[in-house]
C-alpha cells in the first residue's frame, strides 16, 4: 500500500481549507484518510502562524513509514525543517506563449523600423 501525505479540500466554494492527511494513494482526494496531520488555511496572510499547522512528530512517523509528500505539503515541510530544501528546475517558466512571442516579435519591428528611416 503506498501512502501519501496530501492535502485533503473542505470549506465552502471559494472559501477553500485543506487537512494534511496520511492517505492510500489510491483514495479520492477528498475521501477516506488513515490520519489527520495538520490543517491549511490559504486564506490568512503568508506571515500568519494560523496559516499552516502541524503535527510535526506524526508526521516524521508517517515518513519514516515510506510515505510519500506531494509537492505542495512537500514545501510546508521544507519550510518547517523537517526535510531537505529540494532545488526545483522549471527551465520553461520564463519562455513566453505563443501570443505574447508574436506581439514581442511585433513590436521589435515597429521599434527596429523608426531607426532605419
């Protein structure tokens, strides 16, 4: 049985509040869960304490089990210090769509034309 801890979705439309859970990742995102490890609220400012809370020793268990974080809860034990600060590479991030190429592409010309005249 492989284990996740992962968010768990509650609160109402656009009001969202997440449980960090250790679940079988075969279960639904919102459905049954083994144990609650903590809670997430989005909604409070990025400095508040209240935003992300923990059960620190629960879930050094649950690692020490084989279970596995997803990214986002991967993050909240990065910054927690529970586990090594991974690097993280997303080489396309800065490369702009398709349309904003055209529309750059476009202006370089409008700017290179003035300058040949």
């Amino acid at each position: 049985m492989s284990m996740k801890i992962r968010l768990a979705r509650g609160g109402s439309k656009k009001r969202p509040h997440y449980s960090i859970v250790a679940s079988d990742s075969r279960m639904p995102r919102d459905g049954r869960f083994i144990e609650k490890l903590g809670i997430y609220n989005p909604l409070l400012a990025k400095d508040s304490e209240d935003r992300v809370k923990l059960n620190v020793e629960r879930v050094q268990y649950w690692i020490s089990q084989g279970a596995q974080p997803t990214d986002r809860v991967a993050r909240f034990l990065e910054a927690a210090g529970l586990t090594a600060k991974k690097v993280r590479n997303n080489p396309k991030a800065a490369v702009p769509g398709k349309a904003m190429a055209e529309r750059a592409a476009k202006k370089a010309a409008r700017a290179a034309a003035p300058a040949e005249e």
